[in-house]
C-alpha cells in the first residue's frame, strides 16, 4: 500500500507541478516562464519525487514507464495494475486541485494543458507527427531511466539524469503536442476539457505505450549486461 501511495502523491505532484506551471505561470504577464519554465518544472517534478519517493516505489508517476520497465524485466506484472490506477487517480486528484486554482480568479481553464494534435496542438501538427512524436520521445524516456538506473551506471545520479531527460523531451516536443509521454497526465487533463480534446487522448494512452514497450525489449535484449 506504501508503494501505491507514493505514486498516488507523486504523479499528483508532476501532473500539479508541470501542468500547473503551464496553465498559471507558462504566459503570466511580463515574467511568465516561457516553454523553457514549463519543460524545467516538469523535469523538476520528476527529479524531487525520484529523492524523495523513489526509495518507496521506484517513482514510476507514469502508467508507461511501469509497462516498460515491466517489459524490460524490471517491475513485476503483479503491481502494475495497482500502479497504473495509483497513477491515473493521482492525476486526476491534481487535475482537480489545478481546476479550483485556476478558476479561482473567474478565469476559463482554456486548453489546461492538454495534449493535442491538429487543431489543438500548438504548433498545429497532425496526427502522424503527434504519433510518432510520442513514440520517439516515450522510447528514450525509458532508454534513459532503464539505463540510469542499471547496476553498472553510477550511483545516485539516476534523478538527475531521469529529470533532465523529461526537460529535455518537454523543450523538443511542447509545440508538437504540449508533450505527453504520460498517458496519466494526458487523461487527468483531458477529463476537465472534454470534447473533442477527451476524444484525441487515445493517442496519448497508446504511443507511450508503444514507445515505452520497445524500449523495454531493446533495453533488455541488447543493451542489458547478460
């Protein structure tokens, strides 16, 4: 159960902290935070909880990073639906907190954050760039975490590396779809949209995925020390 509720707390912290960063401050007047903020406080998230929650429950906060590390040998099958509802409520649970925030001062929530393709990315990229966007950037994600947490790399900088690495994909990949790689971020934010942006966050569920699996066996059958 303590391992359920660290993700619970910790994908509520990276969907409050990244996501609310965008929606509260990302165009704030005159000293907003810009893309870059926005890509620094998702990685941010993601480096204090792999510190402070990561000895708990390894500090998945995404349904798939725990599939590929599933796939990849490293998390075991009988935990991984606990740990995927963990994660969604989790972000559904900041999503809600986030609502409340931002319409506290009578303003509409906008696109909140969503992740989106064609009308509603902001670069106004398509279906296929959106796909393969995820695909590529969830594939590395997992490359980096499965690689940074390996008995052979150094000890104790695998936060770091994970939490950049997440920076990093946000700077690349925000204009393409406000960047997923997370399919609980992706539906916490599109529960409170709805619409036509509830109707694209399959792709958001399913690239990661797909990224993250064949992440997951490239790591395993070729890269792993046998």
């Amino acid at each position: 159960m303590k391992k359920f509720i660290a993700e619970f707390l910790g994908t509520f912290w990276l969907v409050l902290g990244g996501c609310g960063s965008a929606v509260l401050a990302a165009a704030f007047p005159e000293v907003g935070i810009g893309l870059l903020g926005v890509s620094l406080a998702f990685g941010l998230t993601v480096l204090t909880i792999a510190y402070s929650l990561g000895h708990v429950s390894g500090a998945h906060l995404n349904p798939a990073v725990s599939i590929g590390l599933l796939v990849g040998g490293r998390f075991s099958g009988k935990e991984l639906l606990p740990y995927i509802i963990a994660q969604v409520f989790g972000g559904i649970a900041a999503a809600g907190t986030l609502y409340i925030i931002a319409t506290g001062n009578g303003s509409a929530i906008g696109n909140f954050a969503a992740n989106g393709y064609g009308e509603f990315s902001p670069g106004g990229y398509g279906l296929t760039a959106a796909f393969v966007t995820e695909v590529v950037m969830t594939f590395f994600f997992l490359i980096i975490i499965l690689g940074a947490t390996d008995s052979r790399a150094p000890k104790g900088f695998a936060g770091i590396a994970i939490g950049l690495a997440l920076t990093l994909i946000h700077l690349i990949s925000i204009p393409v779809t406000n960047t997923s790689v997370n399919p609980a971020r992706s539906i916490s934010q599109a529960l409170f949209v709805g619409g036509d942006v509830l109707g694209q966050v399959w792709l958001f569920i399913l690239a990661p995925i797909i990224g993250a699996a064949l992440a997951g066996i490239v790591y395993k059958n070729v890269l792993e020390k046998k």
